[in-house]
C-alpha cells in the first residue's frame, strides 16, 4: 500500500527537538476553512504567553490566492480566532485555535458559514439546541486505495467489518485510537467510535455539543484526523461515496433535540418537526452536502442504510429513512431524532443551521430567510 514519504522519517529524531523547552513562549497553530470548503489549512505563530481566553488571541492573515479565496492582486485575508483547543501534537501549553475567514473588506469570506449560524443559534438559544454528529470517514493509501484492501482486488463481502474485532476485519485501529485520545487531549467533545459497514471505513461521534459548539468541535475532530494521518502516512477522506458498487457510503448522521424535545411530552414536538422537514426536503438536501446535493445523489441511493434523494422518509429504528427516531425515543416519549441525509463532506456550521431554521424558526419554502431584514 502506498504511504507518504514524510512518514517515513526518523520520528525519533525529531523526537529530540520536540523534548526541547520552549521557554515561556506558545505556538498557536490557527486553522481554517479553505475556498472549496472542504479542505482545511493552518500556520503557527508564536505568542508571548499563554492564552487564556479566545480574546487573548491576536487577529492574523494569510494569502488567500493560495487558498481558492482571493484574487492575487487583492489577496490578504483575515483569521478571526473562534474557539481554542489544547494542542494535541506539541502538547500544553500549546494550541489549536479555529478561526472564521474575513476578506480584505471584513466581510465573512465565501465559505465562512460560521458567522451566520452564530446568528441563528443565538437567536434560539433559550431552546437549548443540542446537537450530536456521527462522522464516518475512509482511510486510503496515498494512491487513492482503500487502506488495507488487495491491490489488485476486493476484501469479502460486506458483513463482518462493522464494530469487528480481528486483524481481518479492522483495518486502521492505531489510527483511530490515535485520534481518539488526541480528541479527549485537545478538549474536543468526542463521545465515541466504531468500525463501520465498509472494510477500512469508521466513525466517531462529536456531541452533544450546543449551538455554535457543534460546527466549532467537528471542525477541529476533522483536522486532528487529518494531521494525525499525516504522521502514519496515509489520508483520511469524507467522500459520501468513495468506492462505487455494493459498498456502503460514509455520512454524517446529526442527532438533534431541544428543551422541549428532552422533557416529558417531547415525543410531539420531534413529530411536529419532522412535519415541518418533509415540507422542506429540498432545502435539506442542498444544505446537507458542499455541492449542493451532488455528492449525496451518489450516496442516497435506497440502498446501503440510506433513503432515496428525492423522497422524503422518517420512522422509527429504521435506517432507510431520511429520519430516525430511536427505538428508546420512541418508547420513552421524549429525547431526540436523527436526521440521516448530511453527507460525510457536510459542513457542521450549515447542517445545524439549517435544522434550527426549519424545526424552531419555522421557517418555509426552499430558500433560508434574511432574518437581518426581519428585524432591521
């Protein structure tokens, strides 16, 4: 299987510079959303102590006709500083922060959806909306390959790989130890994994995290994945479909509940929501991945634990509907539901968003409403 050459370096040589002392000084590693808003990009400074507080954090800058975001000519972008994580990979005092994207003009670049769903999250806030996304994902070599499979063939049939135990069967678990410890060290609100239907597919849950919290925290799960793979040499991907055939797909599954939901009674609001998301499918799906339904179509096909794009679903413990209520939810008559269209590739900050708008904003039709007009 093909791996990088960066990892193939004597880590224990580097070892040695990391064991140095740094002195008072922290690196902050600033992280962002790139122009195509999938991919994520990051830069380290160095700051004279420690930061407490995201407002102890200086604003930066970066070159956005590098990053799909800017003109060459009219290039400098802005990094806002958002929310503020343990460093994982060079450890206290050290930091991750997540930051918005502001253009030349501070206005939210393209793909900086991170503004307006502050917005509307702050608007519902005494809903207490709570939010829980199960991120699948698949390891390739750096040829594209699936982590683990024959290079010229097919692993069995699908079957034995979810939540399996075995060198047969689990393909990548250093990986996703790795991440998950690095998740907990870093502070990110990481709640559990498993071995997924496809062999060298998994998943790990972020939540229940409130409001803004959720994009904030799976963003930063998504980058640590990244760099961690970095260090093993292969690449993690968020394709809703990567391999074509009778191989299930990766999605992103958000679970979503307010107050009201949670306390007893809560059983007919979940079905009044769900009333008001089979009038706005469309809308959903456009929102649920970055190509506005693109990527899904090849993943929501019917098939493979999925529902069909075009017709909206829901029932209980059945996951071939566009939405799940859990059994226990069901019998409880309270809790949550689970929406299963977001697509692995989704974008966290959209796919809340557009739940709050529907569900507790009561909001209508195929297109979000400009609250700002609303109460200007």
């Amino acid at each position: 299987m093909a791996t990088s050459t960066s990892s193939k370096l004597n880590k224990a040589v580097k070892q040695q510079y990391m064991d140095l002392p740094q002195g008072d000084k922290v690196q902050a590693m600033y992280i962002w959303i790139d122009g195509s808003g999938e991919g994520l990009r990051c830069k380290t400074r160095t700051l004279d102590t420690e930061p407490k507080t995201i407002e102890d954090l200086p604003e930066w800058n970066f070159d956005g006709s590098s990053t799909y975001q800017s003109e060459g000519s009219n290039s400098d972008m802005f990094l806002i500083p958002a929310a503020m994580f343990r460093d994982p990979f060079r450890k206290d005092p050290n930091k991750l922060v997540l930051c918005e994207v502001l253009k030349y003009n501070r206005k939210p670049a393209e793909t900086n959806l991170r503004q307006t769903c502050k917005q509307i999250m702050s608007m519902v806030e005494n809903n207490h909306p709570w939010f829980g996304m199960e991120q699948e994902y698949t390891l390739l070599g750096t040829d594209g390959h699936p982590f683990g499979w024959p290079s010229n063939g097919f692993p069995g049939p699908q079957g034995p790989y979810y939540c399996g135990v075995g060198a047969d069967k689990a393909y990548g678990r250093d990986i996703v130890e790795a991440h998950y410890r690095a998740c907990l060290y870093a502070g990110v609100d990481i709640c559990g994994t498993n071995a997924e239907v496809m062999p060298a597919q998994w998943e790990f849950q972020v939540g229940p995290c409130e409001g803004i919290n959720m994009g904030d925290h799976l963003w930063v799960a998504r980058f640590i994945l990244h760099r961690l793979c970095e260090d093993f040499g292969v690449v993690v991907s968020f394709d809703p479909k990567p391999i074509t055939g009778n191989w299930n797909g990766a999605g992103c599954h958000t679970n979503f509940s307010t107050k009201e939901m949670r306390e007893d009674g809560g059983l007919k609001i979940i079905e009044e929501s769900i009333e008001r998301l089979a009038k706005r499918h469309q809308y959903h799906i456009r929102a649920y991945d970055p190509k506005g339904g693109l990527d899904n179509a090849r993943r929501l096909t019917g098939r493979h634990e999925t529902s069909n794009i075009d017709e909206f679903s829901a029932g209980v413990a059945n996951r071939g509907a566009s939405i799940r209520i859990p059994r226990a939810v069901g019998q409880d008559k309270r809790g949550y539901f689970e929406d299963r269209r977001p697509s692995a590739n989704c974008n966290p900050y959209i796919v809340t968003e557009a739940l709050v708008r529907t569900c507790l904003l009561k909001e209508e039709g195929e297109e979000p409403t400009d609250h700002r007009k609303l109460t200007a």
